[in-house]
C-alpha cells in the first residue's frame, strides 16, 4: 500500500517506474503518453492532408463565387486564405508564380503588422468553433444531492420575494467537470450572488475557462430568467455593417421594433399617396403609437451614445466607428465583442482574460467602468491574471482548488495571499488525517478499489473530495546582471534620427501601426521604465529597434562595444535555436555548460522559474505558452545580461510568477525596458526604492515621448481624456436621437391629425 508523490492517493501494487520522458503535454494540458502523441500527429497529419486538397481542389475550381470575394465560409478574410495557399504551397517546395510572390511578401507585411498589435493570421477555427463544439470531449457531472444547502435556504426564507433571489442566484452544487483523462472540478460548488463581481482564479490548466464555458452553453443548472454573455474571442467580421451598427444590432428587440416602425410608416406613407393596399388608418395609428411608446421604454434613442460612449473607452476612433468590422484586425474586433457585452449589459457576464487584447488605456478604462457604470444589478465572474484588474474590479475571490473544489473569499488578493499560510497547514493537516484513514479503510476492505475506499472516507468525513498534499509552489526569478553593470562604459543604446515603416503595410488596416519619425532615444543600465501607449502605436516595434532586430529606414541605431541584452518577446524568440525535440534541460546544457554542469542543476535552475519537473524533459515545441516563458526566463537570467528589454512579460504568466517576475525586476541591478498592459509591472517600474515616480516612455502619434510625472500623472491624464471623449460622443449620439426624435414625433402628430380628420 503506498500513496505516491504526485498529490494522487494510490493504493495497491501499480507500476510506478514509467520515465518521465515518456510522457509529453497535448495542446489541451494533458498529459499523455509519446505512443498516444504519435497517433494524434499521425491523425492530425492526414487532417491536414486532406484539407490541404480540399483548398487545391477548390483553388483549381477557379475560385468560382464572386459573392466569396471578401470572405470565406468560415467568416476569415480572403487574403488570410490565400496567404496560407501560398505558404503551403511554398513549404511543398513548388513554385511560386510572380502574382504569388507579390502575394506572399504582402502577406508577411501584414502579418508582421499584425504581430504589432499582439495578434497572429494563423488559423482561428478552433476558437470560432460555436461552444458546444469547443466542449466537446469534456464530461459534466453532478453529485445526487445537488439540492440548494440548508444554510442558503434558511438566508433567504426571510426574504419576502425569496423566488425573486433565487432567480437572480446561481447556486448549483456537486458539479464535476473533467478534460479527457483529467478532472478539473470534483464535486465542487458554484455560488454567484446577483450584484456581486467575482474573480476566477487558479493555476492554468486546471478548467477556469471551460467553467465559463459550461455557464455560457447553460450545461449548468442556472436560473431560466438570466441572460448571460460570454467575451472570449473575436466578432465574426462583417462588410456590410458598421462597427456601430455591429453592437446595436445585438439588442434584438430594438432592432425588430424600429424595423416595425418603418415597415409601419413606409405602408401609412404608401396608403396617404393612395398607392397602397386599403387600410384601416385607426388601427395603424395605434400600432405605431404602441410602437413609439415601447421604444422609448427600453431607451432606443440613447442606445447609440451608450456604445458610443463605450467605444471611445476601448480607443475606437470616429472612423473605426462608423466603419466596417472586416477592416478591423483580430485584437480590435477582440474590443467589438467586448463592447457589445457593456452594451447588452447581461444579468451575468462571464470575461475570459478580457485584457488580454487590450493596451493599458483601455485596460484602465475597463476597470473604472466596470466598477461606476456597468450596472450593479448584473453579476461579473472574470477570469483574469492582471493583478491590478481583479482587485480593482471583484468584490469576491473564487479560488479554484488544486483537489477540483471552488473557495470563495471577500476581498482581492492581498487579503487573500494573507490567509495562505493558514489554509496550506489546514490542507496539510486534513490531507494527514485522510491518508491515515484511507489506509485504515484498505487494511478493512482489502478487495475494494481505490474508488470505493474514497468514498467511504468522504462520507465518514462528510467533506466533497479528499484534500490533496498542499503543493510547495515557489516561483524565484533569479535576475542578477554583471557586476561592471553600473560602472563600466559602452553599455548604452543610443538611437539618433531614427525613422521606420513597415513595407507593403495594407492601407486602410484600422488600428496599423504608421511609422516612427525622428526617433532619438538613449537606453543605458539606469534605465528603468516602462513604454506605454495604445495598440498599434508601436511599442513592440519600438524594442525590436531597439534590440536590432529591425533595421531603421533612416537614422542610426548604436550599440555598446560590451553590451549584453536579456530580450524576451511574445513569440518566444530566445527559443528560434533550440532543436526540434530538445528538451529544456538539453536546451540549456548545450548553450550554457559553462554555467551547469550537469542536467541535475539545469533542473533545479529551471525549478526556480516555476517549470515543474515532468517539463523538464519534455521536448520544448510541446510545451504550453507559460511554461515556454519560463524557459526563456531561465535562459536569458543564464546569461547575466546588462540590460532586460521585455515584451509584454506577463502575457503567459500566472499570478504567482507575474509576482515573481516583479520582485526580481525589482532586485535587478542592470537597466529594464518592458512594454506591458499589466498595471502592476508598470506602477513598479515607475518608482525607485524611495517611492519617487520615475520617467515614462509614450508611444503616440509617430514618436515617443518622457512623462516626467510617472504612472500616477499618466492614469490621470488618460482618464481625463477618456472622460472627454465620452462626453463628445455622448453629445454627438444625444443630437442625433432628438433629431430622429423630433421627426418621429413630426410623422405621429401628422398621423393623428389624418386619423381624426374625416376621410
């Protein structure tokens, strides 16, 4: 009888001697074995093989339908689909023709365009999939009493319309959830108080965005009388409809009532003309009226200042407004969804990641209307790893467990990282207890399965699941720079005149990045700042001059003789080197033996930055974002460089590492140059040990600006801003509707008179 390391109890006489390397991680988390993995990529290969003739075949076809001219089926715009044609065909080693060529070097322009705003062209039909399709594979479960608890009933039975709460409740108890060969919830429940805004949280992996999607799907038991909206991925782009008339168009009932009214006043023009069909004027009248008096009960005249209003928050100009959404790339049609969910305003909104495609202004205005406009009748439950955010923001905390259970806790997560050290023992001291008795129970029963002897404990204990051993999860970055860093000379970057455009950049692409003008700029290991400035203003491009990984149109960019750079992107470049199947620990033995001498220490470095053991070995293509993150981490820190230069640094992290990160930045002795949306990095970044603000870098309107007054000035500013941008939207809208108003008014007074003068 044993129970092994792994926070799993086993009982019995199990193989416990499979290698580690024999197991790799899939694109869904799971874990599975190489022989598992090796039909999956057989099965995904003759996938592709497949559809890659279906593309040909309908290429040779002569790309038959002019109505397709724009966009495909699938809703993807058409130069994403040939642009993949081409590369395919270039990866079969065939010939490009001259039009494909010219086909190609636009795609890669725009792509690179792309890459700027924190988006990539690859394939999106996955996360296109409606959600029944993207839960598929997934089982649900409840456990038999699953009934609302005594304690809920009992704070409710005083209520004088407890059916009323209970309709604007969700309480729903036992559910489990499991991923193919994994569960992520295990007889947990879920309880969301209308009113309330709560934050998801737990470490990736264990099914925070698959509980939001069971929500949205309504697999779950909740309450027929709740809307709920979903933010998780893009619009689907349209040619016809403008950004505007996007969001307004998902208020349904609107949209069918002033339909309803014009059809009504179009046939009551037709009838005063004596062209139209003989009706009975009284009762069109009186259709009208009702029609006139309902749309002003749901508000239908403020309707378009409200996602003006909403629009101008999330940096939408005018023109992108009025505008169509095809021409938006994916992080601003990310912005549309995200819109029209604030517009609609549901009894429960569900935001996966929703600052993920957003730049810090949009970021701050998020968290400011959420928590003063969005109303305080609906319930939020995010999912975020923005720190800043979800104190901001949630008046709850769900910690999704290690062992699959739901804790809920007030406050953010200061006061929630307080109480860690407490619960960890209590876990301990449970996960003790439990292991004694299920032992207890195998030395009783013998013959039962591992199961069985479980749920026997459970029930002795009266708990949901049995504790699993608290994990010991500490993340270090170990950021230490040479130790000439402040007092050597020829460590600085000096940019002087500098001017640069992407070539071939697609005009009329909303939210591209236009170019630098008359750059000059000196980066040494003093420098400790962080770029800001909306997406599209070039902030990564911003560092990849700096770092020479793009080459100025005009100007110079200078380099010291003895400079050393630590440059970590979203696109995992420190990584372009690493071989096809090396492992993490073969990656940094063969580029930093100097520093490790053998794979034990390469492991216990790689353990610092948060990658756990079984990843070790993996190969480093099977890796998930964060954890290839970390390994980039480990590399650059490997290197001691002079000066950290950081794109968006937290986008793969948890919340536990983001920390890490921060402390480590803040011990780091070289120079740091990060461009982030996370509030936390930059308000770190913006003052010295003593608490002084320090200089901000601002991209805008082709350069870059020094905000001397720091992170404080600049939220301030934004939000002025952002409030005059409302208001101007707000009034512009406000014209319009009385406008409209008055001649609907005009049209009702001119009926009436008809309607009772004789005929």
């Amino acid at each position: 009888d044993n129970l092994d390391d792994n926070n799993t109890y086993s009982v019995g006489n199990e193989d416990e001697s499979e290698d580690e390397s024999a197991f790799i991680m899939d694109k869904f988390g799971n874990t599975i074995s190489k022989i598992e993995a090796k039909q999956r990529e057989a099965e995904e290969k003759i996938r592709a093989a497949a559809k890659a003739r279906r593309l040909a075949k309908a290429d040779a076809s002569g790309k038959a339908t002019s109505h397709s001219s724009t966009i495909e089926p699938s809703n993807r715009p058409k130069w994403i689909l040939e642009y993949e044609k081409v590369k395919a065909k270039l990866a079969q080693g065939k010939k490009l023709s001259g039009k494909e060529k010219k086909l190609l070097k636009r795609g890669e322009a725009r792509e690179a365009e792309d890459k700027e705003l924190g988006i990539t062209c690859g394939d999106i039909d996955a996360t296109e999939a409606p959600l029944d399709k993207r839960l598929e594979g997934f089982s649900l479960s409840f456990s038999p009493n699953r009934l609302i608890n005594d304690d809920f009933e009992s704070s409710i039975s005083n209520d004088q319309d407890s059916r009323g709460v209970r309709d604007r409740d969700v309480v729903i108890k036992g559910i489990s959830i499991s991923a193919p060969e994994k569960p992520l919830l295990v007889n947990a429940n879920l309880t969301l108080v209308h009113g309330r805004r709560y934050g998801l949280i737990g470490a990736n992996g264990r099914g925070k965005s698959t509980l939001l999607r069971f929500l949205a799907a309504r697999r779950l038991p909740v309450p027929s009388t709740l809307d709920i909206l979903l933010v998780e991925q893009e619009v689907a782009a349209s040619e016809k409809r403008s950004v505007l008339e996007d969001i307004l168009s998902a208020d349904k009932r609107r949209t069918e009532l002033l339909k309803e009214e014009k059809e009504l006043f179009d046939a009551l023009e037709e009838e005063d003309k004596g062209g139209g069909v003989n009706v009975d004027m009284s009762v069109m009248v009186t259709k009208v009226m009702a029609v006139a008096d309902e749309l002003d009960a749901i508000g239908s005249d403020s309707a378009e200042a409200r996602v003006r209003a909403i629009l101008s928050g999330l940096g939408f100009t005018d023109t992108m407004i009025e505008n169509s959404t095809f021409k938006l790339s994916g992080g601003w049609r990310m912005r549309v969804s995200l819109a029209r969910a604030l517009f609609m305003a549901p009894k429960l909104l569900l935001l996966d990641e929703p600052t993920n495609h957003l730049d810090l202004d949009a970021v701050l205005w998020l968290d400011s209307y959420l928590t003063t406009t969005f109303p305080k009748s609906s319930t939020v439950l995010t999912v975020s790893h923005d720190r800043d955010f979800l104190d901001e923001t949630c008046t709850d905390l769900i910690l999704l467990t290690d062992d699959g259970g739901l804790e809920y806790h007030r406050g953010g997560l200061h006061r929630l990282n307080e109480g860690a050290a407490s619960r960890n023992a209590k876990r301990a001291k449970d996960y003790v207890l439990q292991l004694k008795m299920l032992k207890a129970e195998k030395a009783k029963h013998p013959n039962l399965k591992l199961d069985k002897l479980k749920s026997r404990v459970t029930t002795k204990l009266n708990v949901p699941r049995l504790a699993e051993k608290p994990k010991e999860y500490k993340v270090h970055f170990d950021l230490v720079a040479p130790e000439n860093a402040k007092t050597s000379a020829g460590l600085s970057i000096d940019l002087r005149d500098v001017h640069f455009s992407y070539n071939g950049a697609v005009q009329g692409h909303e939210g591209a990045f236009q170019g630098f003008k008359d750059i000059n700029l000196c980066i040494n290991t003093n420098t400790r700042a962080a770029i800001v400035g909306s997406n599209g203003s070039g902030k990564s491009t911003l560092l990849k001059l700096i770092t020479g990984s793009l080459n100025p149109k005009k100007g110079e960019v200078n380099f010291g003789r003895k400079l050393k750079i630590g440059y970590y992107d979203q696109h995992f470049s420190e990584l372009k080197n690493c071989s096809l199947n090396a492992s993490a620990v073969d990656y940094l033995l063969s580029n930093y033996g100097e520093s490790l001498s053998s794979a034990q220490e390469a492991r216990k470095w790689l353990g610092k930055f948060g990658l756990d053991s079984v990843r070790h070995v993996m190969p480093v293509k099977d890796l998930s974002g964060g954890q290839k993150a970390r390994v980039c981490f480990a590399s650059i820190a490997l290197r001691r460089p002079h000066l950290l230069i950081l794109d968006e640094p937290t986008n793969h992290l948890d919340l536990e590492s983001i920390d890490a990160l921060i402390q480590g930045l803040e011990t780091y002795e070289g120079g740091v140059l990060a461009v982030s949306h996370d509030a936390c990095l930059v308000h770190s970044l913006s003052r010295d040990a003593d608490g002084f603000e320090m200089p901000l870098y601002i991209c805008k309107d082709s350069s870059v600006t020094i905000e001397n007054g720091g992170f404080i000035k600049y939220k301030q500013e934004l939000a002025t801003e952002a409030e005059a941008r409302g208001k101007r939207a707000t009034l512009d809208a406000q014209k319009r509707a009385a406008k409209r108003a008055k001649e609907r008014q005009v049209k009702l007074a001119k009926l009436n008179n008809e309607k009772s003068s004789p005929r």
